[in-house]
C-alpha cells in the first residue's frame, strides 16, 4: 500500500486549462511505469510550489511523479496542437509524450501546471511508444535549471524519475520522466491548428483563457488580442536575445516548440556553444542548418509571422484590416530583438552607454573569436580582466591566432570604458553578473548521463549544484568551466535527444 500524505502537503488543484475541456484537452491515464526510482529532486522549485523534501521522499510523491497513480483532484490531459516543422506544415502533432497532471499555485499565488513528460503513449503520439530515455531526460532536466539560473526565460524541471524500463530508440535504452513546470504549456501550434481547421471560435476562446491567466490587465478591452499578441512577440524576440548571447542553439526551433509566453520550451538536441561558429549547427539531424546559432534571431520572427497568420481573424473582421495590423504587431520584434540584444551585449563588455559603434565593436570580437575558435563563454568571462588604463596587450591576446588584431580590439575596447569612465573593480564585477563561468556543455552532460545509466546518479547531483550557480566562481569546480579535452570525441545530439 502507498504512503498518504497529509492534505496540507498537497497544494490544492486550480484547474484553468483543464476547465477549457474539449477540444482543447483530452483525458489519457498515464501508462504505468515499472519500478520507478527517483533520481533527482529540484528542492529550490519545490518549495516555490509549496513541496517539501519529505515530500519528496514519499512513495505516494514518486507514484504521481512517475506516471502511476492521479493528482489528488486532477485528471491527467493531453492537449492537441498543429505546427511547422523545419519550415514545413507538418499538420496534427499534440503532446506525444507529455500529460499535464496537475494544476496549481506557487507561494507567489502564481498558477502553475505540472507536465510529466515520457509518460506513456496519448492519441496524439502517432504511433511512438511516448516514452522518454534516461539520456534526453537528463539534458532536459539540466538544461532547464541551468537556463533558470542564467536568468533565461524557461520552463522548469522539478523531478527526473527513472526506471528500468526498455526503449528502443537508435539502440536499447531505459525509460524515464521528467516532471516540468511552466505557468503554461501552450504554443504557437495550438493556435496554428484551430486556425487550420477554420475554428476561429477557439483561437477567441484560447487567447481569451490566456489573457485572463497571464495579462489580465488586458482582459475585456476591445483591443486585448492585438495587445496580448504585441506581448507575445515581445517576449519571444527578448527570450532569443538572451540564447545569443549565451551561445545557446536550441536545434528545433519548430513552431510547436516554441512557447506563448516566450519561455525556452522543449530541450532535445539543444548546445551551448564551445568555440565560437557563427554558423554552428547542434543537432545532426538539421541537414540544411536551418536552426544555426547565426540563424536563430530570423526563425523567431519567421516563427511569429506564422501565430500572426493564425490569429488573423481576432485582429479584424476585415481581411485588409487584420494584415494591416499583423505587420504592425510584427514589427515589434525586430525592435525588441535588436534593443535588448544590444543592451545584453553592452552588459557583457561592462558597457553602460549606448553608443553608436558599440555593434561594430561587438562584431570584431565576434569575428575573432571564430578565427580562432576561441571559447564563447570563457572569451566573454576573461574580457572583465583587461585593465581599462593599461595599455600593455592583454594576457587574453594569447587564445586568438592573430594576436595584433586582437591587440587592435583591446586598444578600442579600452578607449570605449575611458570615455564612459570605467572603473575596473566596479566594471567586473557587472561583468561577472551577465558573463557565466559554468554552462551546461554536452560533454559535462554526457558524462553525468553515462554513470546515471550505470546507476551512479552522483555526478547528475554535482553537476546540477554548480549550475545552480553558474556566475560564481566555486571552489574545487574548476574542470566544470573548461571545454572539451583537445581530441576528444564530439558528442553528437539529434532530435531523439
């Protein structure tokens, strides 16, 4: 028999997408999964969300947490969405793998939703078991606390649960979930597929349910569509802003991955680059480097020009008069896009004036770091040593090739901080704020994942500490910032990752 918990440790349910009900949600029982076991659990999120560590440690916790028994007061739901795919209408996709257990609020009084994700099969799967691997749960896991810790708008991941369980992927693998969290799962494909089947009673019904849970300021103003899809595209352009000037590839930008209220959705082949390529491509099943590092600024906007067409219909009864208005909303993003990626490339020179050649400053960095290779996060951490009234080269001249144009840069870069007057201490210390020393690198991942899969789950624990911090330098984790041994293997991730 499984442990019950007193009521008190269970945050009562607020169901708000669920009461949306059909078509937008559909019930599916979770498929049992066998001798869970729980691998990790996110203490920090948990107590936002009113779960203690005793919690944690129940059987009844593990048991919900795993896909095998109900929230208290919640029927488990899928939800159907539609959306392009590499650039292709892909039609009818859905949560595959993913159910929606629980809704509730954090100590914040935030509604919050709980996903399991690798829980079985839902009629959305298209014939795939609807489980997911110890090996992509352990990225999605890491990935989603490393980016709420950078400061990233994300989804979050409060607990990884494995098991025994096989699943056949490109070899045998064992099954596993991961419990995310977000004030909301819905995307951009969910209006893409009303908008398709002509259900323009549903695109009103949804935005409306997202405008009264997440701009209720917004809510009954005849204007209040225009305005929240204004919302919409802002967020998104300031959520890729932050990717670019992190080295983050996400690898599937497809529109059903992309969240409405512009939070980093779905961690599959996802990479924080080494050394800096512009066009870095991160997932091997991207052929045709669609999803490049350089690429990701246009797919956003070419991502909301396809929720504008969708929405089309609550924008204007007039056809005329509903593009009109999508071209003004989609306009907001290239603004946005290009004023918060500057001032975030500004933070991570120490700048705190905007200046008009601080782009071009910008761009020769960047193009001597790809001459050579030179590390992405790193090259951006050491910038907070060069000394402001120093005039002697830069100890940090010695990872590029040419070592005079980099000379060149510092000499510019340093008169740039004389004419703001800069002060070394005060500077670096902002610096060390927006420039990280630890992201998460697919080889630190992989190595958590590789004694995970042995039974060892040491390393994950370790691993997610210092990426908890990833601004402060910590003591004894220093191989925890260094880049891949020269010569050793890349670890390569496709979408099944």
């Amino acid at each position: 028999m499984l442990a019950t918990l007193p009521p008190p440790l269970w945050p009562p349910v607020q169901a708000r997408f669920a009461a949306l009900g059909a078509p937008f949600v559909q019930e599916v029982a979770p498929s049992p999964l066998p001798l869970p076991r729980l691998l990790h659990f996110n203490a920090a999120l948990g107590a936002e969300l009113g779960l203690d560590a005793a919690w944690s440690r129940s059987a009844a916790a593990l048991d919900r947490l795993a896909g095998n028994a109900a929230w208290p007061g919640y029927a488990p739901l899928a939800s159907v969405y539609s959306g392009h795919q590499f650039g292709r209408w892909a039609g009818r996709l859905g949560d595959g793998r993913a159910l929606l257990i629980a809704e509730i609020r954090n100590g914040h009084g935030q509604g919050m939703e709980l996903q399991l994700k690798g829980a079985g099969p839902t009629p959305y799967s298209r014939g795939a078991d609807g489980r997911a691997v110890l090996r992509s749960s352990i990225r999605e896991y890491l990935c989603s606390e490393a980016m709420h810790a950078l400061g990233v708008p994300t989804t979050r991941a409060l607990t990884l649960v494995a098991s025994p369980l096989p699943v056949i992927r490109e070899s045998v693998e064992t099954a596993a979930v991961v419990c995310r969290v977000a004030p909301s799962f819905v995307r951009f494909g969910h209006f893409e597929h009303y908008a398709q089947a002509g259900r323009v009673d549903a695109l009103a019904t949804l935005a409306d349910h997202l405008i009264a849970a997440h701009h209720p300021e917004l809510a009954g103003a005849p204007d209040r569509h225009a305005r929240w899809l204004g919302e919409v595209i802002a967020g998104t352009a300031r959520m890729i802003a932050y990717w670019q000037t992190l080295g983050f590839c996400h690898g599937v930008m497809n529109t059903d991955n992309f969240s409405i209220l512009g939070l980093t959705l779905d961690y599959g082949p996802f990479g924080f680059m080494d050394a800096f390529r512009a066009h870095h491509v991160c997932n091997h099943s991207d052929h045709e480097g669609r999803y490049a590092y350089q690429a990701q600024p246009e797919i956003g906007q070419w991502n909301c020009a396809r929720l504008l067409e969708a929405c089309l219909p609550l924008l204007d009864g007039e056809p005329d008069g509903a593009r009109e208005k999508a071209q003004a909303l989609h306009a907001i993003y290239r603004e946005t896009y290009n004023d918060t990626v500057m001032a975030r490339w500004r933070a991570k020179l120490g700048l705190r004036e905007a200046r008009e050649r601080d782009a071009a400053l910008v761009n020769r960095l960047l193009a001597l770091m790809q001459a050579s290779r030179r590390d992405f996060t790193l090259g951006f951490r050491a910038l907070a040593k060069i000394a402001v009234h120093d005039d002697a080269p830069a100890q940090e001249r010695e990872h590029y090739a040419d070592a005079g144009a980099f000379d060149r840069w510092t000499q510019d870069y340093r008169e740039r901080l004389r004419a703001e007057g800069a002060d070394d201490d005060a500077r670096a210390a902002r610096m060390n704020r927006v420039n990280p020393l630890y992201v998460l690198r697919n080889h630190l991942a992989q190595a958590a994942i590789d004694q995970a899969q042995s039974g060892d789950s040491a390393e994950l624990t370790r691993l997610a500490a210092v990426l908890a911090r990833p601004y402060d330098e910590q003591a004894g984790m220093q191989r925890y910032a260094l880049p891949p041994a020269p010569g050793a293997p890349c670890v390569d991730v496709g979408c099944s990752s």
